[in-house]
C-alpha cells in the first residue's frame, strides 16, 4: 500500500477518534431530582453534580420541590431542549407512563435513579440505578428483632406516601417482623422523609402512647426522621437510643454522629453516589449498547456503634 493511503488512512481514523471522544464528552444531561428534603437527597445532587463536572457534561438541573407535577415539568422541558440524555429521581411510582413515551419518541434515552417507576413499557428507560429498599427495611428489622430477643413495641416514621421507598422498606421490615409475633407496629405514619415532620408526628405519637416509656423502638425510613424522632424523645423525657431503640436508614453523617454518640442505633446505608454509573451508561448507550439490565444493584453497610466512628474518619467527616 502507497505511503500516502497509510498516511489518509491514519489522518482519518484519527478524526474519526476525535470526533467519537468529543462526542461522548460533549454531552449535555437533564437531571429531574426529587428535591432537598434529606442529607442523602442533597449529597446525591452534589455527587452527580460533581460527576458531570469532572466528566465535562453539562448537566441540566431541576429541583422540583417534591412535587411529581414539577418533574414531569423537568422532563418535558428537556426533552424540548433536545438534550442528549434524561436522569430522573422519581418522587412516587405511578404518573410517568405519558411522558416517558414522550421522551422515547423524540428518542432522548432515560435513566431512572433511586426510586422506582411503574410502568407498563420497561423500554421506556435504559437502566434503572438504585438500592433494594425491601432489603433495607429487612436489614433494619433484623438487626432489631436480633437486639430485642423478638419482643418489641414500635412505633413508625414511614417516608413519602408513594414512593417505592416508602413502600418497599415498609415490606421489607414487616416480612421479617412477622415472624416474632412478640414484635409489632403499634402506630404508623408518614413524615415526607423530613426532620420537621419527623419531630412533629413523634411528638404526636409520644403523647399518644403517654409519654413513650412503653415503647421500645422508633422505626424511621431515614435519618432525617430519625433525627427529628431523637429531639423529641428527649423532650418527652427518655433517652434515645437508650430508653427506646432508634433504627433508621441512609447513613448520612449526621446519623453516624448520632450513633457514636449513642443516640441513634443502627442506619442502612444507601450509596448518594448514583452520578458515575448513570453517565457510564449514556456513553455505552451512545457507543452502541442497547441491552442494559433493567435495575443496576447499589448496595451498602449497616452501621452501628461498632463502625459508626470508623466510617466517619473515612468520610473524613469526623
Ligand atoms: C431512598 C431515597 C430516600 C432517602 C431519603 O433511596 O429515595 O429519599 O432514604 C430521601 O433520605 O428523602
């Protein structure tokens, strides 16, 4: 072969290079998330935020307030922006059928992260990138039932009404409490995954059940409620974490503060960092691939007083 055709053929398969590279970084991303209800919520913003920094993605940001209305909202607006990928937290499950299809037809790919969506169509999303929310609320029950001998009056903090959070933690720990017929769910109530709210409803129930001291542990779908929870066991009197058992999940660094210094028990951990995966799967998607699993596994520990403090210094969050 001519020395000038291996020169072409070198030039072009260098633009062409070029050109993919630049492609799969020239991205432009919406990101519809739920709101800045939670520590969790806020560090899972920042680390996509600072994943699309560090990949150079322009990244869309949408906070819809925990209001479902307002992410549709989101979605819509980027899809008529023409961005190249949607990221989606949903708030509840139900609603997203119409403009999920929407999105598929202006063929803009989507990512679920965290909460879950019911829809009909599965081809409506590439991937979804979350927890298992029935095995938190499992890990939480067991570590509770392991800690109380199976005997044990609770009183629970449930997350937002709707949400696959709320619901599958809620299942998840009420198959494993079913089995200790000695431990039950004596008052249950939503406070939206809130620290506000988780004070006030436990103030309520605290009342209630005259002044708390029959009871042997709060249950809270996360640590904002949990914290809330702990102020006002306190101010009823009775200590948390001593007087009644707190069990909680995320993990956030407060939580882990609050377990060493022995008010809080034991939090599930659930990863924020959902930025990395979900970028990885636009540029595979847009290098080709088309079958994705339909749920990619984000995992964690269960933090107690034995790796609370340990966990911290990692974080260096000390
Ligand atoms: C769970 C996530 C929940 C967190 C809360 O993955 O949806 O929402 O547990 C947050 O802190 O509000």
């Amino acid at each position: 072969m001519k020395k000038s055709m291996i020169r072409l053929c070198f030039t072009a398969g260098l633009a062409i290079g070029l050109v993919f590279s630049l492609n799969v970084q020239a991205l432009t991303v919406g990101f519809a998330q739920v709101g800045s209800e939670s520590g969790w919520r806020t560090s899972f913003s920042e680390s996509v935020k600072a994943e699309a920094e560090k990949r150079g993605i322009t990244l869309k940001f949408s906070d819809a307030q925990q209001k479902q209305e307002n992410q549709i909202k989101a979605v819509r607006s980027f899809i008529a922006q023409r961005v190249d990928a949607i990221l989606i937290a949903p708030v509840v499950e139900t609603g997203w059928q119409p403009v999920l299809m929407e999105a598929k037809r202006a063929r803009i790919p989507v990512i679920i992260l965290d909460r879950n969506v019911a829809v009909t169509d599965p081809s409506l999303y590439l991937t979804r990138i979350a927890p298992d929310f029935e095995v938190e609320g499992q890990r939480a029950a067991t570590w509770l039932t392991e800690k109380t001998g199976g005997k044990c009056k609770i009183l629970e903090l449930q997350g937002t009404v709707g949400s696959s959070a709320a619901l599958g933690r809620m299942k998840g720990f009420n198959a494993t409490i079913a089995k200790f017929p000695e431990t039950k769910i004596i008052r249950s109530q939503t406070a939206e995954f809130t620290r506000a709210k988780g004070k006030e409803v436990m103030e309520t129930m605290l009342k209630a059940e005259g002044g708390g001291k029959n009871i042997c542990a709060i249950w809270a779908h996360n640590d904002e409620m949990a914290l809330g929870a702990i102020q006002a066991v306190k101010e009823a009197g009775l200590q948390p974490g001593k007087d009644i058992l707190i069990v909680s999940v995320d993990a956030v660094d407060d939580a882990l503060k609050a377990i060493v210094s022995g008010e809080i028990n034991v939090s599930v951990e659930l990863s924020p960092h959902l930025g990395g995966p979900a970028f990885d799967v636009i540029n595979e998607y847009r290098a080709g691939k088309k079958d994705f699993e339909k749920w990619i596994h984000m995992g964690g520990a269960v933090f107690t007083i034995e790796n609370a403090a340990a966990e911290l210094t990692k974080r260096g969050a000390k």
